[in-house]
C-alpha cells in the first residue's frame, strides 16, 4: 500500500523528474520493494520497521537542477556516494543494505527498546 502511495506521489509530480525515476527504480529492486518506503523532502527513505520512528537502513536523495543522485545513511546526513542515474543510485544503495534484510516488519524502530 505504501509503495503505491509513493508511486502515485512519484506520478503526479511531473515537474520533478529526478524523483519519479527514482521511484520507479527503486521500486524494481526486489531487496528495496521489501522495505517500508517514505518520503521526507523529496528523499526516499527505506525502512526495515512499518511504524514511525522508522529504522532506515538507507536514503536516496533524488538528481534535481544538475545534482547527483546521492545515497545516504540514516539519519540521512552522511552521503555515502554519488551517481548519475536513479539505476545506479538504486544499486549502490542495495550494496549497503545488510544480507538478509527484510521484509519490513510491523512496529517502530523502538520495538527492541
């Protein structure tokens, strides 16, 4: 349900391109489409948690007026690398994601408190 609201999101903001390809490349990627997505500020947040506090395991900041796709850690301030295309941004993103992570669960990231 949440990627359908996201893709729809993605499809109705026409004048911003950078942020529908990166939907839809991340919503191709199998280890990505297991993760509860959200968007905060245009920036894309993975979540291994359905409930807020989210536990993101990993962010992608659309291409927008000639910047880079950039990957990011959570809290979404570290930038741990750049790419020219949603494709590629999408892969780099799957390279940090922990082997055997997912599908998301219900709950908050405070589950384990």
């Amino acid at each position: 349900m949440q990627w359908r609201k996201t893709r729809e999101q993605a499809h109705e903001s026409t004048d911003f391109a950078g942020f529908g390809a990166l939907v839809e490349a991340a919503h191709a990627e199998p280890r990505l489409r297991h993760l509860y997505v959200y968007s905060s500020h245009w920036t894309l947040g993975f979540s291994s948690c359905t409930g807020y506090p989210f536990h993101t395991e990993v962010g992608i900041a659309p291409a927008h007026n000639g910047s880079p796709y950039r990957v990011m850690k959570h809290p979404l301030a570290e930038v741990l690398g750049e790419t020219a295309t949603a494709e590629e941004a999408v892969a780099l993103a799957v390279s940090f994601l922990v082997t055997g992570l997912g599908p998301a669960v219900e709950g908050t990231a405070e589950r384990d408190e």
